[in-house]
C-alpha cells in the first residue's frame, strides 16, 4: 500500500483518544499520512471516523494499524508490516501510556506501566530505527510526565514483584521515557534522525480511568479539570511542534514543555542509569545489540 499523501509519515501510537487522537487530527490538516497505531480497531476506526469529518478539504490521509504494546509479539508483526508497507517513515511518536493502573503483567510477563510505557516503546523504536534512518532527516517524539520527578529506576525489581506501587511504577516509566531519549540521542548523533521528549502537563485524557475519585467528589473534580487541566488539543501542541517544526531541526536529546526546552532533574540526565536501562531493556526484550 503506497502513500497517497503529498506530506510526511507520521506514526502515532494511541492515537484513538486523549494526546494521541488531537494530535493525529492537527497533523492530518496539515496533509500528513497519519498511522495510527491502535489496540482497539473499533475505537481507532470511530476515532479516525471523527477526524476526517473534522479535518476540512485539504487533508492528508489517515490509516489504522494495530498495535498492542503490551504484547512484544504484537509489536514486531506492526513494524514488520510497517517496513514492508512504508517507503519512508518521517515521525514516530510514542505517545500511548497507562497510568496507575492495578497490578497486572503484559504478555511477557512485564509489570504493566513499565512493560507498555517503555518496554513495548523500546523495542518498537528499535525495530523502526533502520526505516527511520532512511528517511532523515526525520524525528523521533517521546511522551513523558513531569511525574518522572517521583521515579528512580528499580533495577533490583523492574517487574515490582517484591512490591508494586502502582504511583511509583508510572513515575518509574516515565523517567524510563527520559532516560531512553537520553541514550538514543547518543546512539543517534549524524545519523539525520532525532529524538526529544516532552512532559504535556495535566491534560483532560482517559489516562486516569484506573484513578478512583469519590462518587461524591466528582461533579467538583470535573468542574476543576475543566478549569484548570489543559484540553488534549492543547496537550497535543508540543507534540505538534517537535513532530513539524522547523525551530527543532536537528535538535536532539532535549525534553520540552510548552513548546519550551524544559531543564530536567538530574535522575534524569544521569548518563551512567540510562546506559544501564538500555543494556537490561535490551535484554527484557530480547534485542542482542
């Protein structure tokens, strides 16, 4: 299947809600040919539905593929696909995330939030790394949480199976995320293809469907979310500017909030942890470097 659309390749993986979706439908205004990377056919395709209605005359195009990143098999057949399909592959951004859910495992046996957050991420960029390659120059998204500040990485108990927290576990992927475009930017340089990342801040998203809020309390949590969280359209403009932008050109190993650099805590641009986190998230996935 060969494009059709004039302007980039954009892969987008959760792309069916929240971040994901808004930004899909910016990105297809703008005529990308948007793949999104989904679990859930039914949901993408209703998702994609809304979109294209939304999107006016001059739009891209817009193709569902699916991709569960909690399924490491699953992984591999959509890149497989992709590099069969795909002449060129111009963005990647891994956007889909779960957030404090209860403690579950993926199907290789991961702690859930740690297995979809940067696992199934790790090894998708991993796959998509040559396609990318020949494409450059060509850019790499990573979405974060300025929750990574309550995180280190439990190396003694990746899988939290002497405990879990579920808190901790999402804090804990996502300095994963940061630690990830840490190394890869290294692993990267002259090669054409970059990689950032970004923290959207408290956005309106199903991210927090495993939160529990009081019956009672939640007219007044939505009534604030409302007034205070940002829309997933706002949430979804630093992801649109690190995806199209022409002001991070050859910009690399960065994280960004508001469309702004964003200085990060040291646990995060610790070189040594994220040298060590690539070797052991190698090795979970089964990647011999």
């Amino acid at each position: 299947m060969c494009s059709t659309s004039s302007g980039p390749t954009v892969i987008i993986t959760g792309a069916n809600s929240g971040i994901g979706k808004a930004l899909a439908g910016e990105l297809l205004k703008l005529q990308a040919r948007v793949i999104m990377a989904c679990r859930d056919q039914a949901r993408a395709e209703e998702a994609a539905r809304e979109l294209r209605s939304q999107a006016g005359q001059e739009q891209g195009e817009l193709v569902i593929k699916l991709l569960d990143l909690a399924s490491l098999r699953s992984v591999r057949s959509f890149c497989e696909e992709i590099t069969k399909e795909e002449p060129k592959i111009d963005v990647l951004v891994n956007n889909a995330g779960l957030y404090q859910c209860p403690y579950t495992k993926t199907e290789d046996g991961f702690e859930m939030q740690f297995g979809v957050n940067h696992l199934g991420h790790f090894l998708l960029t991993h796959l998509l790394l040559d396609l990318l390659k020949m494409s450059a120059p060509s850019r790499i998204v990573v979405v974060s949480s300025k929750l990574y500040k309550y995180g280190s990485i439990n190396f003694e108990d990746l899988n939290s199976e002497n405990k879990y927290d579920k808190a901790f576990c999402y804090s804990q992927s996502k300095l994963a995320n940061l630690l990830f475009t840490l190394e890869l930017a290294k692993k990267l340089e002259g090669s054409g293809v970059t990689v950032n990342a970004l923290t959207p801040g408290i956005v309106r998203t199903n991210l927090g469907r495993h939160v529990a809020i009081p019956f009672l309390a939640k007219p007044l949590f939505n009534l604030a979310s409302m007034a205070f969280f940002k829309s997933p359209l706002e949430g979804a403009q630093t992801p649109l500017y690190l995806a199209s932008s022409p002001e991070v050109e050859g910009v690399s190993g960065k994280c960004f909030a508001n469309c702004k650099e964003e200085e990060l805590m040291p646990a995060a641009k610790d070189q040594q942890v994220a040298k060590r986190l690539w070797e052991v998230s190698c090795q979970m996935v089964g990647i011999e470097e």
